[in-house]
C-alpha cells in the first residue's frame, strides 16, 4: 500500500491497516509498513489542521501515533505536568516503563493509550490528588522477608565433623584393644585349667597362614604368636566398629545389650558364617564351653570399656 495519504479516503483506508496490523501477528514486513502508514497518518493530521480526526474519540487518535508524536500530544496537552508520572501511577507501574516506550519508534501500547484516555478525561491519579490535599499517599508496606538462618562459622562444622570422628576411632581403639587383652586372657587360664598351653589359643589363630599345625604350638614363638595376636586383635577391632555405630545412636538401648548384640553375631559369624580356614581356630585348643566365655568376656570388654565423647556406659 502507498503510504502517502493524498485524501481523506486515504485516510480512512491507513486508519483501517492500522488497526489490522495492530492486532494481527507482526513480521518484520509488516511492521515497516506500521511506521510507515503512522508516520503517513501523523502528517496527515499535521497538515489537515487535524479536522479529519475531529470526531474520533482520544483513544483512537492516540492510537494512530507513533510514540514520538503521541508523546508531542501529551506534553501539548499538560505542558506544565509531569504527564509521564501521571501515566506510571495510573499504570501502577515505575517511570522506567512509560519512558522506554516513549523512547521507541513505534506505536504506544495499549495500556499506555488507555492510561492517557483516563489522563486526559480528568481522572486524578492517587498520587497527584494526594499531594494537592497536603499529603502523600501511603506507600505500600514491604513485607518483611523471613529472617536468613545465621551462617555457621567458617570451620565450625568441619572441626565438629573431625571431632566427632576422632572421638569416634578412639573409642574403637579403646573398646577393641579391651576386647583383644580381655578374650585372650580369659583363654589362656581356661586353656591353662583344660591342659592346655597358656598361649595354644592365641597360636592355633594364626591357622589360616600357617594351617592345622599352630593349634599345635605351646610356646611363645613369633611365626605364631605374633600373626595370631595381630588377627585376633585385627578382629577385635573390626567388632568395636560395629559397636560404636550401635552407641552413636542409643536411643534408649543400654550399653550392656548392645555389647551382647554385637558378641553374639561374632560368634554367629566366626562358626557359623565363614569357611573353617577363617574361623578364630580356638575350638582346636579349647573346648565350646572356654569358646563361650569368651565370648561373654567380649561383651563385657565392650560395654565396660571408657568411652569418650559423652556417650558412656549405661
């Protein structure tokens, strides 16, 4: 279409497209043609003496305005008023959107159209008919955001984390060397009363490197001795583990159960679980009833070990 309006019919026909175009899906085609038949428009009324437009109503005049022109409009209509501040408030929105708009040639939106119809039927935004009596409007309350949960210290929680490990690999340390002297000791006076070689249990343990023949070694000696203490003491630490995460959380358990929970799987494990080779190897040395106590000297070692950190017996 030629954008050069020569007539009123000219007129009349650009008023139309803009009006479709307004409401019709813009391509880039389409709204070079927009600018062109606004621009076309605005002269038009320049020129006319603005008669053509006469009858219309505001908002359709203001609607065939690019927003240079529309913006001439309005500060011919107010040129002692802050229009733009009129227009934000009755929008409800900040300065910042009405003049961005205004900075872009092209076409107001609707909402600014329609604010500057009310403008300029007379309504009063809150603001202004506030100041004119004397006072300002109240300005909404912020609400009040919730409270940020105060930060840790820097460190804080790590050295508790380390702390609580630490306490944790002692009370293992303590609970599973009790664990090692007191089912050792208890072995060899029993072995001692059955006939036995004081040291017999500890060697026999070393039976899974050295086989069926340390049960056989009455002496102390270092093949024996030495890897059957380190395996049974090795043991009795793996048990102390399974203790201390028992009485990390307690709740209302006592101590005493605890440490007869734990002895109890260990012996379920050592002769009911794990190949003979794996087995403590004290049943080749001391009869089931000697096994027994010793076990009942693990639960004891247990519960009555010292603990640190707070969690102690009970």
């Amino acid at each position: 279409m030629n954008a050069t309006i020569r007539s009123q019919d000219d007129y009349e026909a650009a008023l139309a497209r803009i009006r479709e175009l307004r409401t019709s899906p813009a391509t880039v085609s389409e709204t070079s043609e927009l600018k062109q038949l606004l621009d076309a428009a605005d002269e038009w009324d320049r020129t006319s003496g603005g008669e053509a437009a006469g009858e219309r109503d505001d908002m359709e005049a203001l609607s065939v305005q690019t927003s240079a022109s529309f913006a001439l409009k309005m500060a011919g209509r107010f040129p002692r008023r802050d229009w733009v501040a009129d227009i934000a408030d009755l929008l409800g929105k900040d300065r910042d959107y009405v003049e961005w708009h205004l900075q872009h040639d092209t076409m107001p939106p609707q909402d600014l159209l329609t604010a500057a119809t009310r403008l300029i039927a007379g309504e009063r935004p809150a603001r202004r008919a506030a100041a004119e009596q004397g006072h300002e409007a109240p300005s909404p309350i912020p609400e009040r955001a919730p409270p940020l949960p105060e930060p840790d210290r820097p460190g804080e929680a790590d050295e508790g984390r380390v702390t609580s490990r630490l306490r944790s690999v002692a009370n293992i340390l303590v609970s599973g060397t009790a664990v090692s002297l007191a089912t050792s000791a208890v072995l060899s006076v029993l072995a001692r009363l059955e006939g036995r070689s004081a040291v017999q249990p500890v060697n026999s343990t070393s039976h899974w490197y050295w086989g069926e023949a340390a049960g056989r070694s009455r002496r102390l000696d270092a093949p024996h001795t030495i890897v059957g203490f380190a395996t049974h003491h090795g043991a009795s630490l793996f048990w102390a583990c399974a203790y201390e995460l028992l009485r990390r959380h307690p709740g209302r358990r006592a101590a005493f159960g605890d440490a007869v929970a734990v002895s109890t799987l260990a012996a379920v494990v050592d002769y009911a679980v794990v190949p003979k080779r794996l087995t403590p190897g004290w049943e080749k040395v001391v009869s089931p009833a000697a096994i027994g106590a010793a076990y009942a000297a693990m639960a004891l070692a247990l519960a009555l070990s010292p603990r640190v950190g707070g969690r102690g017996r009970s």
